[in-house]
C-alpha cells in the first residue's frame, strides 16, 4: 500500500500532504474563476485579500508583523495598508509605546464587508458539495470537518513547545 507508513511519519505521510497540495492547488486553478469574482467584487486582489485575512484572524497587527506573514518587504506593506485604508477596509495608528511602530487593524466598514468576502467562496464550496448525491455530501462533509481539525491540530501542535521524550 502507497501511504502504508503514513502513521508512522514516514514517505507515505508525506506523499499524503504532497498529494493534499496537488489536489487544493489544481481545485483553486478550477474554480480561480468563482474565487476571482468575490476579489473583483470588493475590488482587491489577492495579495490585499490576504492581508485583510490577516488582520481580520490576529484582531491587529504590526506593519512589520504583517510584512512577515506575507513574505513581502515593509514598504510594500507600508503601500498596500495605505490603498486599503483608501478603499475603506484599514485603519491604521502608531503604537503609543513605541511610535516607529504602525499597527493595523480593519475598520468598521471592513468589519462589515469581510463576512460576505469569507461567506461568498464558502458559498461556492457548498453548492459544489449540495449539488452531489447525498451519500457523497455526507462524505465530503465528514471528511472536510476532518481537515479542518486536523488542521487546527496541527497549527496547535507547532505552537506548543516540543515535549521532552
């Protein structure tokens, strides 16, 4: 069996989240249409989707902490949270203790908009799953509830300090 040592940590398991990253990257190419159409929607691209995801999951971020995240150099952080302060999803202030500091969080008008911008691609992914017979949906269903915690497990599990052995 291919995935045999999964368990075990060994190829399998990572021919197993190889296989995982082929399969989310060809279903994003799939369906880039439906998701580029909630982007075009608020009128943002990806990279600034992605930093209002960011502020919206941490609650307020540095403009360096958020330049970190997203693997691009300050200035250009400095850019885009300015055009997004602009299009009304950013606010920014600098921090009272340390005043080199810029911090970020959504505005009220972004608070707003970003449920429907997380809600729409959410949209799309339930209507592909409800438009399958019903003992496949319960699948896909039971199987995404399963990523999900698994995730989350393992994004806990890289936060916790090693445990001795």
């Amino acid at each position: 069996m291919k995935n045999a040592s999964a368990s075990e940590g060994g190829q399998g398991g990572v021919e197993i989240f190889e296989n995982l990253v082929k399969a989310v990257f060809v279903f994003i190419h799939e369906y880039y249409r439906d998701f580029n159409a909630v982007l075009q929607k608020y009128e943002i691209n990806y990279s600034q989707y992605a930093a209002i995801l960011s502020v919206y999951m941490y609650g307020s971020l540095s403009e360096g902490d958020l330049a970190r995240m997203l693997f691009v150099n300050p200035s250009t952080v400095s850019r885009m949270v300015y055009a997004l302060e602009q299009k009304g999803w950013l606010e920014s202030t600098r921090d009272k203790s340390d005043r080199r500091k810029v911090l970020v969080r959504l505005s009220p008008a972004g608070k707003r908009k970003i449920a429907g911008m997380l809600r729409q691609p959410a949209e799309v992914l339930a209507g592909l799953a409800d438009s399958l017979d019903k003992e496949k949906r319960d699948f896909v269903y039971g199987v995404i509830e399963q990523i999900n915690q698994a995730l989350l497990y393992l994004t806990e599990r890289g936060k916790a300090p090693a445990k001795p052995t």
